[in-house]
C-alpha cells in the first residue's frame, strides 16, 4: 500500500440478517429439477424438438438465475436482508452520487476521485501520486 492511502470498514455486527436466501430443501429442489430439466432437454434436442427445447432451456436459465442470486463466491448461501451488503451499496451509491456533482463543478478533480476511489467490502482512497490538500 502506498503512502497515502486510506482503508475504511464500516462495523456493522449485530444488525443480522433474514437468513439464508434459500433454505437447504429448497435449494436441494432447484438442484434435482436442474437435473431433470437438463435430462429433458437433451431428449428434445434429440427429438428436434426446437420448441420444447427452448421452453426447457428457458427453465434452466430461471433457475440458475435464481442459484446465482441466492449463493455467492465460492457458494457461500447469501442472507436475504443482509445489514452489511445494505450498507455497502448504500455507501457505494453516495460515493458515485458525489462524484457526479463534483463532474459538474470540477472535472479535474473528479477524474482524480474516479482513479482514486475503490468501493467493495472495503473502501479506499489511494491516489496515483501524494496529494497535498489545502483546505
């Protein structure tokens, strides 16, 4: 890490959550009609059945759309009303907020922000070369 550079981690413990977005019954559902799906359309390709074909594929990519949303890197199950994921959105919206208004006042300084700011799980400021602010 340069000098310079600031890293933030906003506590969040103890505000919770709902819990696990899908529940390990459901989740064990949507994993067996994967399978049958995928076994169906294999048979409609077979067949040259194009329109059963495209039902079933759009059925997969519902429920893999819905499997994705639920489970995160490494397939971590998210939590539904997760305080923390709240809070870093939150702040990440702000931050581009600001950054638009100062776009229309100060371009120049914009751009630096833009190139300095990373927003995630952890929120830096870390600009190419020390800047001396005079306030």
């Amino acid at each position: 890490m340069r000098e310079g550079a600031a890293f933030v981690r906003c506590p969040v413990g103890g505000l919770g959550d709902a819990g696990e977005i899908l529940d390990p019954q459901a989740w064990a559902q949507y994993k067996e009609r994967l399978e049958s799906l995928r076994g169906e359309l294999e048979e409609a390709k077979s067949f040259n059945d194009t329109g059963r074909a495209e039902t079933l594929q759009e059925e997969i990519d519902f429920i893999s759309k819905e499997l994705s949303a639920a489970y995160g890197l490494g397939g971590r199950a998210k939590k539904a009303a997760d305080s923390a994921e709240r809070i870093r959105k939150t702040v990440t919206s702000r931050i581009r907020e600001s950054l638009g208004r100062i776009q229309k006042e100060h371009p120049e300084l914009s751009l630096h922000f833009s190139k300095a700011i990373r927003t995630g799980t952890f929120c830096s400021y870390n600009p190419e070369k020390p800047t001396n602010w005079q306030l």
